[in-house]
C-alpha cells in the first residue's frame, strides 16, 4: 500500500526516544523527509544515521521544548533545509512519576512548558504553511492514562489530558483545511521509558522488577508488551493520504490493554 507520504517534510518530536525514533523509522520507509528533534545529541545522531540508510533525507536539532524562544529558530531552519512542514509529530518526553496531589506549582510550569505549551507553539507555527499548501497532518502522541489514568502518574495523567482538549478543538477547526488533528496513544510499548516506570515501581513497592513486569503484561489481552515499530507504522498510517477522513480522533495502540469503551 502506497501511503502517499514520498517527499513530504515531517518533523518528528522527541525522535531520539523509543517511540520517536520508531516513528522517524516508519516515516523514512515511506519516503518522508525528516526533521528530527531531540534535547539529546547522541540519540539523534543514531535515529539521523538509521533514517539516512533507509535512504531517506533527515536533518537534526537538538531542541529544548521548555525553551519556547526556540520554535521559531527551528521552524525556519527545517522550512529552509528541507520545506514547510507537512506532518508534525508532537511527541514530547513524561515528566517523573509523582502523585498528583502535593506538587510544587513551579514543577507543574516546567512540566507544562514543555509537554503542552510547547506543542500548541509548534503546531500554531506551521499551521499556515499547512493550510496554505491544503494538506497537513498532526499528530500527539499522549499516553493511555488520558483515557484511564495511571496510578503515581498524576503530572502525566493531567497535563497530557490538556493535549487531548486542545487537539480535538483543533480539528473542527483545520479540517475544512484538509488538515487532520489526531491524538494517538502507547498502552504499555517496549521502550526504555517504561522501563524505567517498571524499575521504579518495583523499588517503590520493594519487589523484583521481573514481577512487575510480568504482572503488567498479565492485564494486556494481547499477552505482551507492544513493539515500537507497531506504533510507528501506526502513526505512518495517520499521516497518510489513505488517513484522510480520520479527524479529531483518538487512536489507541495498547493490545487491548484499556479496558473502557
């Protein structure tokens, strides 16, 4: 299946993570253009050399979501190395596990800054490249506790629900533009992430790390932990022009994990 993606610029955030640096993989099999954007040198350098012998294009900025000075900067470079942006992929990084109760106003800002403020500053830049060329797609990569919230996630669980207001307004808004807005979310994907929530779970509740794991995976339907090459293919589909008529929806991948309607 031709997913129409050939040529077209998509910037790709958090591209140095597990799941970022899936989703650049799926994009660059397609034949997209990458901007790739991390706050880590050494990660972005092994998603640019992967995407590059795929044989696709790629450039990469290390970038600091909480400096928001820094859109603008970004935006312009990637507009004249590769062109306007076509698909943005807003993927930013998850705050520490916290409960949600007793936090520090100043971490709520930081927090904010970077995994929301930061995405609506960036989508609001390339809009009207988008709407002026009559095609574009976004796409948010949030979390399953959007839907069920996850225990000792509050900042998470809070401020990614933020992105899923904001998104699905968003969409009322661009579709006339042939823009689509689509939030996507990981159940519980292989990636150093969760991890890391797995290590910290088992030392907060004095267990081996490998019963929480296994305990986890017990709640999937699927039996397993997803791949992140599944969630890149995932939102390759989203920003194709097979996804055309997927609009202000929210897609989960998570092997069934999510147990409400």
């Amino acid at each position: 299946m031709d997913l129409g993606l050939k040529g077209k610029v998509a910037l790709v955030l958090g591209a140095g993570g597990g799941l970022g640096s899936a989703i650049a993989a799926s994009l660059a099999a397609e034949g997209a253009r990458l901007a790739l954007a991390d706050v880590s040198a050494d990660s972005l350098a092994r998603t640019e050399a992967a995407a590059k012998a795929a044989g696709a294009e790629a450039i990469s900025l290390v970038w600091d979501l909480a400096d928001l000075a820094g859109v603008e900067t970004s935006v312009a470079r990637i507009e004249a190395e590769l062109g306007p942006v076509a698909i943005l992929v807003n993927n930013t990084g998850g705050p520490p596990p916290t409960p949600v109760s007793g936090q520090d106003p100043a971490v709520w800002a930081k927090h904010f800054n970077a995994m929301v403020l930061s995405v609506i500053a960036l989508t609001d830049r390339v809009l009207p490249g988008m709407k002026q060329a009559g095609w574009g797609r976004i796409i948010t990569s949030t979390s399953s506790g959007v839907v069920a919230p996850i225990p000792n996630l509050g900042l998470s669980n809070a401020l990614r629900s933020t992105l899923l207001g904001w998104s699905k307004t968003l969409a009322r808004e661009v579709g006339g533009h042939g823009i689509t807005a689509n939030i996507i979310l990981p159940g519980r994907v292989a990636t150093d992430r969760i991890k890391f929530l797995d290590e910290q779970k088992a030392k907060r509740e004095g267990r081996p790390v490998e019963q929480v794991s296994a305990e986890s995976t017990a709640t999937i339907p699927a039996g397993r932990y997803g791949r992140p090459e599944e969630y890149g293919d995932t939102v390759a589909f989203l920003a194709s022009t097979r996804a055309s008529y997927i609009n202000g929806s929210v897609i989960r991948v998570d092997g069934g994990l999510i147990a409400s309607i």
